[in-house]
C-alpha cells in the first residue's frame, strides 16, 4: 500500500506474528515490529526471548508447524538433558537453544537486546525490522492462586490455570523505549496494534515508562487488530485475562481496554465506542493475513 510506507506494529505471540507477516507482504522493509519483552526468561543458560524471536522466525517463513520455534528443528539436548536426570520444564529445539545462548553470550558482554535481535533478523534474511520494546529488564508475573509466579511458568509449569488475580511487569516502570522504537513511532505512517492478547502480550509494551507518550505524539493513526475470532479466543489465555482486566470479550471490550491508545479496530464486529472496519479477522493462512493486514492500513487512512 504505497501511501502508507512506514508501518510500526506492537505485537506478542502468535497473532502479532501472524499479523507481522501479512504486513510484510503489504510494506516489506518498511514494517517495524515492536515486540513484547516481558516473556524473556533465562533457560539453559540462555537468554530466552519468545515473542521477537517468534516474530523473527514467522517472517523469514521459519516458523514451525507447530507454531513456535524453527522449522524442522531438532531437540537432542532436551532430550540428553532428561535422560541425565534433568527437570526439563521449558522446551527449546537445538537451534533455538543455539540462539538464546549466543544472545547470553553477547548480553553478558554489554551488547544491546536490540542489536542482537537486528543481527538476528539479518541472519535469517528478514527485510523488516524487529526491535525489542526496550533494552531494560522487564518480566512479566502472574498471581493465580495466592501465589505470584513468572509468566512461562505460569504458561507451561502451571498450564495457565487461572483464575488470574493479579498481574505485573516488574520493571517496566524504570525501563524506557530504545531510540529506534522511539524513532519508529514518531515516523510511522501508521501504528497498529497487534491481535495480540491485550493484558499480557500488549500490555507489556504499554506499561514501559514513556511509550504511552510518544504513541500519543506520533502523528500517524493508531489502529489495533482484535484477538478475537466469531466473538472467542483461539489460542491461548486472553479470556482469563480480558476477565482480571475487567473487559468483556467483545469490540467494546477491546476498544475499552486500549481507551485513549488507539483511532480505530478492525474486528469481526462493530464497536460503538470507536470506529470499526469490520471484516473477518482470521489469520490462518497466508492470503488471510495479507487481507487482514491491507484492511488494516487501509481503515487507517480513514482516520
């Protein structure tokens, strides 16, 4: 879409990647992705980061048919480390470990998050930006239970048994955008926001000390892109969440919990809150999400 040159997209997990790739087809090197943080972790000594590297793998159609991790790959070392004995709770392919090590590595050293990531895109061959939302620590914790925990166990030791009673990104207070995340913002055509979940994937990336700000200053619309299809969630927890938010699972509820972000949705369904571009939401293939996206840039030409 040539009038919209610029596109800076917030995503998290897999609709954000998904998303992330129908813009590609639409803007190429043009797209910036912001990608959630909070999920980092540390595992097997390396330094674990899920949602850019998803976004990563799916635009340099790496992506397994599983839906995480790289295409083909292998897990030799999960496995000997279960035979030795190992409680092996978070799994990583063999090149997937190979990555988070090399990105510790490089951590250690005082690099940059964003100046991995961007080796890494290049890497693989992807003509669009990834950037972290910020170079600072920020995790994400969840309370279900009475007890607090950090998000992958949360996800994967705890199997997102919720209900959820509280949630915090520890850290993202102090932390603040890089300046390429601020200099995306400020010349992007257009800004959206992924089909991501809202609480944990998007809220991330909101809670970092000044982003609110400068996506406010940015000139260019703000659009988000509902997580829901046909009124539910695919995959993953937005349900649980959306209900700790206090927001139901519909456009208004969206469009309530990104009250005073966002210009406009696009959503299977109209919001009477703000201005909808109504139309299927469906990312799960290919001509999909080229769809979704060209939809996207175009609803926000309108605003």
């Amino acid at each position: 879409m040539g009038e919209l040159a610029r596109v800076a997209l917030l995503a998290g997990g897999t609709g954000g990647a998904k998303l992330a790739r129908g813009l590609l087809d639409e803007v190429g090197e043009g797209l910036t992705v912001i990608a959630n943080t909070g999920d980092d972790c540390e595992a097997h000594r390396g330094h674990v980061s899920p949602d850019p590297d998803l976004v990563t793998f799916w635009l340099a159609d790496r992506i397994d048919e599983r839906g995480w991790g790289l295409e083909g790959d292998t897990f030799a070392t999960m496995d000997g480390l279960r035979g030795l004995g190992e409680d092996v709770w978070f799994n990583l392919g063999d090149r997937d470990l190979a990555i988070c090590l090399w990105r510790a590595e490089r951590l250690a050293r005082g690099e940059r998050l964003t100046d991995v990531a961007d080796d890494l895109r290049r890497a693989l061959g992807v003509p669009a930006r990834v950037l972290p939302m910020t170079d600072r620590s920020v995790r994400t914790y969840v309370e279900a239970r009475g007890v607090w925990r950090p998000f992958q166990e949360f996800m994967i030791r705890e199997r997102a048994q919720g209900p959820v009673e509280g949630v915090a990104f520890m850290g993202a207070g102090v932390a603040e955008p890089t300046p390429e995340v601020l200099d995306a913002l400020a010349t992007a055509d257009a800004i959206v926001v992924g089909p991501s979940n809202p609480v944990i994937s998007i809220g991330p990336i909101l809670g970092v000390g000044g982003m609110r700000e400068a996506i406010a200053a940015a000139p260019a619309p703000v659009v988000a892109v509902s997580p829901l299809v046909g009124g539910r969630v695919l995959k993953g927890p937005t349900d649980a969440f959306m209900a700790w938010a206090g927001h139901a699972l519909s456009s208004d509820g969206i469009a309530a919990h990104y009250a005073g972000v966002i210009d406009g949705l696009v959503a299977d369904e109209p919001s009477d809150a703000i201005p909808t571009h109504v139309t299927d939401v469906d990312l799960s293939d290919p001509a999909a999400r080229r769809r979704v996206a060209h939809a996207t840039l175009a609803h926000a030409t309108t605003l």
